[in-house]
C-alpha cells in the first residue's frame, strides 16, 4: 500500500519541490499553504505522516501539531524550520514531533527521515483498527471488543470502519453520509442516526465504557466516556 503524505507549507516553490519529489518517490501527496487548510485536510483523510512548517499563516505550526496530536497520537510528524527556530524546535518535540528538518535542506536528507519515520507495516496490520478494547479487521470483516465478538450488516461495518480511521474526531453527518454512503445519496441525513443507535446497541450495550459519543449539534465522535453498564 502506498505510504500518504501531507505537506504542509505556505512557501508554494517548496510546497511544489517537495510534492514532485515526494511522489517521483511514489509517495502519495496533498498540499496544504495554510494552518487551517492543513488540519481540513488531516481530518478529511487518513495520513501515513506529515510534513509541517512552523511558520504558517491563520494558525502557527504548533498549534496545528498540538490539534493533530489531539486526534492522533501516533501519525508521524516532521517539522520543517528555519535556521533560528531553536525555542520552536524544541517546542515541537515537547508536543510529540517526531524530527525536524531544518530550512534550506538537502532533499536526500529529508527522503532519509521520511523513511525512517514510516516504520514497516504488515500485510496483517495495514488492515487491523484498534481503539480502547474494539478491534475491526478490514480484510476478515471481523469485529471485537474484548472477547465479544461483535456481528454487524456491511453498512454498519462500514460506518464503524470510517469512524476508526477517525477516532477522536467530531465527524457531522454530511461527512459520514458522504464517506458511507456516497456523494450521489440523496436521502434523509437522519439515516445517520438510525445506524449510530444500531452501532450502540451492538458495541457499547451493556459496557461501563462507551465509545460512539453524540456531539449535540454537530454529529458523532468515536471517544471513550466512562457509564454506568446498561441493562
């Protein structure tokens, strides 16, 4: 499967280098030339790693590393910097950046840390998500939440499955309509909820920790709430 990569960079000439380079590489590519365009396209798709300015316009480098770390605790992340940025550097490895590389760089450097920073994947774990105690198989179609074998319709595994690509991110009902059941959908949007109410019932009934949370307002997010076990 090939390794996807999100640049992040306002100054367009190296915003361009790095995407000609990256995917003469193979690599798979976006560009983003600003700090809200960036965490737009972090949330819309699922990321093997991210090149990140520092220096960005409407949100600061950091402040968009500290929003991906929020939502993914283990997507690699190198930032890209300028000569002086020491306190920033710093700042970046404290809030979980994975490496730096700083400005102007050598593009065999930054190919090098790349590299290693995509540790190799299996054919099993490619396909394998896991938040908490639930656990989904892409390739088996199995899902479990510890023991419990859990046994859903395709629309309900595809629904969860887009969900776990995406935990901890407040996910409205036009994305999920639109990533589950397609652009040219026209029905009701409250189908939504219908397959949310089928998903708990099925994961988190009679658990004393849920994981599908309603977001009043806006939709839904996989995150883990403590309850009381329901009966």
């Amino acid at each position: 499967m090939t390794d996807r990569i999100l640049i992040v960079e306002d100054e367009k000439s190296i915003a361009r280098v790095l995407e000609l380079e990256l995917k003469f590489e193979g690599y798979e590519t976006a560009v983003a030339l600003t700090g809200s365009e960036g965490l737009i396209k972090f949330r819309e798709q699922q990321w093997d790693l991210v090149l990140l300015d520092l220096m960005l316009p409407e949100i600061h480098g950091l402040d968009v590393l500290k929003r991906i770390r929020a939502a993914n605790a283990t997507l690699p992340v190198i930032l890209l910097t300028a000569k002086n940025d020491v306190k920033d550097k710093v700042a970046g490895l404290d809030l979980g950046a994975n490496d730096y590389v700083t400005k102007p760089f050598e593009i065999e450097e930054l190919l090098a840390r790349i590299r290693a920073n995509l540790r190799p994947k299996s054919p099993t774990d490619q396909y394998v998500h896991r938040f908490e105690q639930l656990e989904l198989n892409e390739t088996t179609r199995e899902v479990t939440r510890g023991t419990r074998h859990i046994e859903l319709t395709p629309r309900e595994f595809d629904l969860l499955l887009y969900l776990m690509r995406h935990p901890k991110q407040v996910l409205d009902r036009e994305q999920l309509l639109n990533a589950v059941w397609g652009y040219d959908y026209y029905g009701d949007t409250n189908v939504i909820d219908v397959y949310i109410r089928y998903l708990r019932k099925k994961v988190d009934f009679g658990e004393n920790e849920t994981y599908l949370q309603t977001v009043r307002g806006v939709g839904y997010v996989l995150k883990e709430q403590q309850h009381e076990a329901q009966k």
